[in-house]
C-alpha cells in the first residue's frame, strides 16, 4: 500500500509541475527595435476650409513605419495669450502607441464661440512638438490667417 501511495504522490506532484515547466520552456518573442525618429514628420498646420465649423489647428507627428509610442505636446494661444485649460481637456498632450502618426487637433469654430462667443478677427496659433524614441521633433507653429475666424 506505500507503494501505490508514493506512487500517486509522485504522479500528483508532476502533474502539478509539468505545466509551469512547458510553460517555461517557451521562447519568449524578441523585444521590437527601439522607435527612431528618422521616418518621422511634424505636423503643425491649420485648415480652414469655407465651411468654417470645420476650422481647425492640427498638431502631430506622421511616421512611415509603426512607432510603439508616439508623443505629442501643444499650446494654443488666441491673439498671442495662451489659453490654457482648452478643452477637450487633455488636449495639450497626446501619446499613441503602435501607431504611426498621432495628432491633437483644436476646433477653432467652438473655440470662438464657446463659452461666450468673441466678436472681431482672433488669430489663433498652435506650437507643439513631436516626442518618438526619445528624439523631440520640433517645435513648429501655425497660425489660421482667416479673418471670418
């Protein structure tokens, strides 16, 4: 009888352990390339097209190849004054990952008329950089020059 019973104990024992050693035998999948920089754009532009709720700031950076991360940091300033908070809020910072670009863009429609619509021509700016393994890209501005803004 301590035979069958060191039997089943052992049999009991690798049952338990043979799944944590397969499981440690399997190769782990190589860890991607560090990000470069090197295929990357920054992107700072406004677009204003005739329909003007569409008007808007954009800020990003656009690579060729995926990027595991992909930072982009921005200010918008109305008339030459910073405004800070913008909402969305958040929308002063942005990363994506396994992405190949990422982008903030700002609404200069809602902008102008929320929360109190602002009478007369504002020129809105936007100035951001670009952040991918560990190079900035930047900074760069654009301004909309539309007088219906």
């Amino acid at each position: 009888m301590t035979t069958a019973v060191r039997f089943s104990s052992v049999a009991v024992a690798l049952a338990l352990a043979l799944p944590a050693l397969a499981a440690a035998k399997k190769p782990r999948p190589p860890q991607p390339p560090p990000d470069s920089a090197g295929d990357c754009t920054l992107i700072v532009d406004a677009s204003v097209p005739d329909y003007l709720v569409l008007a808007s700031l954009n800020v990003g950076v656009r690579c060729l190849t995926a990027k595991q991360r992909i930072t982009v940091s921005s200010q918008l300033t109305r008339d030459g004054v910073l405004l800070s908070p913008v909402l969305p809020d958040g929308s002063q910072a942005r990363a994506c990952t396994n992405a190949t670009e990422c982008f903030i863009s700002y609404d200069l429609f809602s902008l102008d008329t929320q929360p109190i619509p602002t009478s007369g021509d504002q020129v809105y700016c936007a100035t951001g950089t670009g952040l991918v393994g560990g190079t900035v890209l930047g900074p760069a501005t654009a301004c909309e020059a539309d007088d219906r803004i």
